[in-house]
C-alpha cells in the first residue's frame, strides 16, 4: 500500500507500507502500534536534530540523524534516509554549512508531511 499527500505544488509525497505490511505478517494492530509510535517519536526527534544543529552539537545531530534512519526506512522512504546518512556523515567530521541546514529543514519538512499521510492510516 503507497499513501500520497500533496506536499509540494508539482511533487506528491509516498509513504510504502509494504514493508512494514511484510514485517507484520498482517497483523495489522502491530502495523498500528508501529505508525502510532512513528508518529509520536519522529517529529520530536527531528525537532531536536533542527536545535542540535543550531547549537552546532555535532554529537547529537549524528546520533539523532543515525537512530532515525531505522524508523524512517520501515516507511521505505529512502530520500529522507539518504539525507540522513549524509547529515550524520558532515556531522561525524564536523563540517556543518548552508546546505547542511538546507537538508535539515527539507528533512523536517518532509517528514512534517509523511506524519500527516501516517495520521490518517
């Protein structure tokens, strides 16, 4: 099952649950209890990484960004997995910038919306 919502005027956001389906073995309170907790724990967590990263706390952004990955890959949502890897990776060596802080804001935007298609599951 793929959900859509309109996130941007040309671009429609995807959010796959054929793996969380796969994972769950069609039981679908577990498949519940996963989204509830999804939509509970990512957004305070990419709260934090956009504070981590505004106080320039290389440590929390990576730990932050690497414990999301696992979360945000049971949605199979690989673009914002991958500029997870990419913000822990410039956080590891220290090397914060303008596209940093871009990707961090796309980030929390982004998941910003898959919270909204997950809250209507």
């Amino acid at each position: 099952m793929v959900l859509t919502i309109e996130s941007k005027p040309v671009q429609k956001r995807k959010v796959d649950l054929s793996f969380l389906e796969e994972m769950s073995y069609g039981d679908t309170g577990f498949r519940q209890e996963m989204i509830n907790l999804f939509v509970e724990k990512i957004p305070n967590e990419a709260d934090q990484l956009q504070k981590a990263f505004h106080d320039n706390d290389t440590n929390t952004v990576r730990d932050l960004a690497h414990n999301m990955k696992s979360s945000i890959d049971i949605f199979m949502l690989k673009d914002l997995s991958n500029y997870l890897t990419i913000i822990e990776e410039e956080a590891k060596l220290g090397q914060f910038n303008a596209e940093t802080a871009d990707k961090i804001n796309i980030f929390h935007c982004e998941i910003t919306e898959v919270v909204k298609i997950l809250k209507e599951v």
